[in-house]
C-alpha cells in the first residue's frame, strides 16, 4: 500500500553547488534512486524545453494562454495487451501513446502545445524498454509539435499502462465540435482508411502468414499504419477555417461517422467506393487478408473525418492539397434519421461491428 | 487488440427529437451499451455543470483562462492495490482520486477547476462500483470545487487504474514553486501530521487488531484520514499571498522537508515536538500502535508544507486561523548543506526511509 508519487516529488538537491547531501537526503535519494532516475534520464529530456515543465521537479506544471486563445484537453490511456502489443517495440509504444492524442487535438482544430503523461510500470523498472519509450515519445513530439509538461510515475502489478493528458491552443471560439455537422454539408476524409486495421490483421495473423500474400513492403506500410498513428498538425488551422463539424476516426470510419451524426443530430450517407484505400489496404482485400467491412469498421486510422459546407469545399480541399496532404469528399449530411454507408450499387450496407467498444 | 475509446468517441444520437435510431447507430449502440452507459450514467452527470465539457460527447474539452490567469495542471495515477485497498469502499477511492490532485494544485497556490479521469475497468464494468465511485467523486467535486472536464474509459485485464489530471487556476506568475524557500524562511505545516499512516498501520493490522488498543471514535478519525484527503481550497490563495515556496505533503513529511530543501539548495530544519500531531494519531503512538517515525515519514498527510517569510508569518497565521484551519511553525530554511528533523533534545534524528518510492 503507499500512495501517489508524481515525477515532481521524487526530485534530489540539484549538484550544482557540489555541496554534500545532507543524511535525509542521502537516504532518500537512495530510496528513490530507480524513480529518480527514470524522472531524471527519461523524461526530463523530454521537458528541457517546456518553461512551464520546471525540469518535472515541481508538483505541477504552468500553462499560459494567449489572449484570444484557448486551450482544447483530451485524454487517452492505453493498456498493454489492449491497446498495443506487449511485445511490440517501445518506440512505437511511445509514439503510439502521444499520437492518439494529437489526433484528437488536430480534429477539433487546435494546434497540438503539450501533453502530461502518467506511466504505471510492471515491476521494476527496463531501463533498455524505457529508453525505446523515451525515444518514441521524441520522435512523436517532434513531429507533432507537443511536448512533455508534467506527468506521474507508479508501478501496477498489472499489465502496463500509460494514461496521456494532451492540450492544444485554439483561437477563442474555434473548437471544431463534433455536433456542428448541418444537412447539405459535405463529408470528408484524409489520408487512407483501413490501412491499420489490416496492419492489425496482419499482425495477429502471424505466424500462421494471412499477410504473406503481400510484399514486404505493402506489409510493411500496413504495419507501420497500425503502429504510428501520423496525425497531420497543419490540417488543425485548415479545419477551424473550414469545417463545421469533425472528429478523429479512431473507432472505424463507419461507427465514427454514426457518431458525427449522432452528436450533430443530422442523417448522412457516405459511399464506400469513394473512400479511399492506400495501394497495400486495396492489395490486402484484394488477396482475401481482410475485408472491406474490416478496413471500414476496424479503426486506429487516426485521420480526420470533417463536414465542411458547400461554400468552404473548395478551399478545403485546396487547402489540404497545398499542405501536401490527400482529402476526399465521401458523402453528405442531410436532415434525414439514417446513417448508411452505401455499396457501389447505392444499397445500404449493414455491419456486424461498426465500430469498436471496450465492454 | 483494439484502441483508445475514449469517451466523446461513443456518444450516441440524444433523442431529443425522438426520432428512430438508423440501422449502423442501433447496431452500434447495442455493441457499445456497456460504455455509453457508463459514460452517461455516472460520469456524464459529473460534467454537466462545466461548460467546456459539452456533456462529455466531444473528443475534447475546453478550457479558457481569463485574463491575467494561468493554469496548474498536476496529474496523479491510481492503481487498486497500490494506492488504496482494493476492497475499499469505492465512494472512497473516488473521493481520494480527486483529493489528491486537488492538493497538489492548492499547495501551488492554484484555485482547483477541473479534473480529466482516465479510468481502466478490469474485466466487465460493475455497475455497484461505479456508482459508489461515482458518488465518491461527486462529494469531492462539492468539497474541492473542482468538476470533471472530460477523460477516457478503457479495460484491462489488470486491477483497476484511475489517472486523474486537474488543472486550476491562477493569477499570472503567482505559482508557488517548490524551488522558492529561501534561508530564513520559517517552515510551516497545515492540519495534523501521520493521521493516514497510523490508518494505515491500523487497516493493515486487520484482523489481527493492532489498532483495537484505541477507541472506536480514534480509530476512525485515523481510517478516515487515509481514506479521504481533505486539502483545503481556502489555503489556496493564502499560500500565494505568503508562501515563498511550498509543496504538498504525500510521501512523508521527513522526505518531503528534504525534497522542498533540495529543490530550493537550501538545507533547513523541523522540530520533531513542534510536528502538530492530532490526539488520535498521539493516542496510536502512545499505544505502541504506530512509532514517531512512521508518523513523520509515512506520507499521505496531503496537508500543505510551505517556507514563509519572516516578514509574512503573522499574516499568514492570522488569515489560516481566520480560515478555521491550523498551521503550526515547525523549522526554519538556512543556508547550510543540511536537512535535519531534531529531537526534542536537539538531535538529528535518522530515519531508516523518510519517504515512499515505488520502484
């Protein structure tokens, strides 16, 4: 039994006077020395540059807002053996971890600023494995411009878990919702959809080979899709200008639009056959790996599902294009009670599993 | 395998207009029924005060700080077994989930706000539970002024995790930073010290009975104090107006003395006889129940420690006496290389582990 002990109450006397450390000190310090040290040389590098972080020796973390700004929060957690592979490789567990919530923060049109990320680790501490972690955290902050600002280590006799508070800047009155979709607005896409759902595929298929039919570079591609999420940063300003309602597709694109409507309290129909599909998703229904249902429904996509109305599509998509970025036009919000995803044939299709839940 | 879900993603049309559900959004609201009830049903009624939260059906929440304000942000991550017993009565382990980060933001000086709750169910959700926890983190929302902006819902196959990241808010460059003492500042300590750690001791000794040497009304007061910290919001703006530094006391007052010492390179010393002990905790320490040592080291006070100027002292006083809160003088900040816990003979007292580390 003990209690919480955040990154900031684990900090030693500083050296830099080189003064001896007096005996509670010592003693605490040896006490604490895998804590302090996971603090000190994993994720305080992390933090060097974030003034509000103070090192993660304080207790808390300062954050300023701009005038005219306001900061959008989102939190994710990701367990183990839920939400990634154990096994897998830490750097793309951190990548991973710090991904899922950008993503958020970029499909309500912020600008991704900061995250505070709480770890509970199994047993004592892999320096090699938290290291991979570390990594992939910096990879991840330096694509996505969001940096480490506070957070809290524990450990769990459980599987590990790491839980990430992510915040992001938007001009005051910005926020894309979820609920702004109107009828006549048209549904957009970015990127490729399925991609890694059939990662997945392929990776659970394994070693029995449901992904051999591919190349290695199709499979390759799919599970890379699945293990780093790339939310694009420079789509946030694109859809506070132009968007009137979005979110991430985390969940499948199929549950995800359902949801869009839902909370826009609007009907919508969207085309199967004008979502786009990445060379190696199509490679993979193609030889039989997954379906079409699965890289609908599947989910981790992590792109962006917007309405934008009529009068804005064009510069949307201009917009998307000039940033070197791929959108699609799928569907459209109407004032109707169905949500449908249509065949080629303009046939409602209908799901086992249109999205993913917990319970 | 699946992905983040957090709450926003399963949200469901609202019925306002009373209209049929459309085919993907039944299937889809029978397949998530265990965690948009879950959503609705306990945490949604948590948000429905803050505005930024919109119900907890948006992939995010907003926060807007007011001019001339900053925001604290501290999170702290909970693992049954770890951080409360996992038997415990849920109502309890809610209101520590919240108490604990509220009493990091007041030792910052910080007004609490709001909180985002990531929560990992093991196996299926128990609704029994999740009501008492509910409840728990509903009398601690009134008691902290602090409300649920948002957060995630997950499973694992592991025990129970809540990680909790609350943010609070305050006057521009008024934080009150563990690096502030300053050699001369008087320490001070608010409420009694080691009420928890004799709960503690006393949950732990069960049945065996190490506690049954108290009454039952003591024995209580003490179980009571490691179930529910009670930071108080009203020190708040105290401390900022008069505290050069301070911290919250979680991982033993020994430890934590050192840890505020060290961050501000300076060294100081508390008298262990001036160490405002409460008459149950005096009780339990006569009894044999608990030593002066785990009193003084045994952490989960979540009482404030804080360096106050000379020139501050009475001020300070007076304003938490008028509070109708307690503070007692305990040491002083010098500029000497040592952290000491006197005697009542003016010895340094040694400590076998003056703080907790999980690692």
């Amino acid at each position: 039994m003990a209690f919480s002990t955040p990154w900031a109450r684990n900090c030693a006397r500083t050296n830099s006077k080189n003064r001896p450390m007096d005996e509670i000190e010592r003693r605490g310090r040896h006490d604490i020395h895998g804590e302090t040290d996971i603090i000190r040389n994993i994720f305080a590098p992390l933090a060097k540059e974030v003034e509000g972080a103070f090192g993660l020796i304080d207790d808390a973390a300062l954050v300023t807002a701009a005038p005219g700004e306001e900061l959008v929060l989102t939190a994710d957690m990701l367990v183990a053996g839920v939400h990634f592979l154990p096994h897998g490789a830490p750097v793309d567990t951190g990548y991973k971890a710090l991904g899922v919530n950008v993503s958020d923060l970029i499909a309500k049109g912020a600008d991704p600023a900061g995250y505070l990320l709480s770890i509970a680790l199994s047993g004592k501490p892999d320096i090699a494995w938290l290291n991979g972690l570390k990594e992939g955290l910096a990879e991840a902050q330096a694509d996505f411009g969001c940096l480490l600002t506070g957070g809290d280590t524990v450990s769990t006799p459980g599987p590990l878990c790491l839980s990430v508070t992510a915040f992001g800047r938007i001009p005051t009155g910005k926020m894309v919702m979820r609920s702004g979709a109107r009828p006549g607005d048209r549904v957009y896409v970015t990127g490729t959809i399925g991609d890694a759902a059939a990662g997945l595929k392929i990776l659970q298929s394994r070693p029995d080979g449901a992904g051999d039919a591919l190349g290695e570079a199709d499979r390759a591609f799919l599970l890379s899709r699945y293990r780093r999420p790339r939310p694009q940063p420079v789509l946030a300003p694109i859809l506070r200008a132009h968007a009137s309602g979005a979110m991430d597709i985390s969940d499948g694109l199929a549950g995800d639009f359902a949801k869009l409507c839902a909370a826009s309290e609007c009907g919508g129909a969207i085309d199967a056959a004008r979502v786009p599909l990445s060379g190696p998703a199509q490679k993979a229904m193609d030889a039989g790996v997954v379906s079409l249902e699965e890289l609908l429904c599947g989910g981790d996509d992590y792109e962006a599902l917007a309405s934008v109305p009529d009068d804005h599509c064009a510069a949307f998509e201009n917009e998307v294009n000039a940033a070197g970025l791929h959108t699609v036009k799928i569907g459209m919000i109407d004032d109707g009670n169905q949500v449908s995803v249509l065949d080629e044939t303009g046939n409602r299709m209908l799901f086992s599993r249109p999205g993913f839940d917990h319970f």
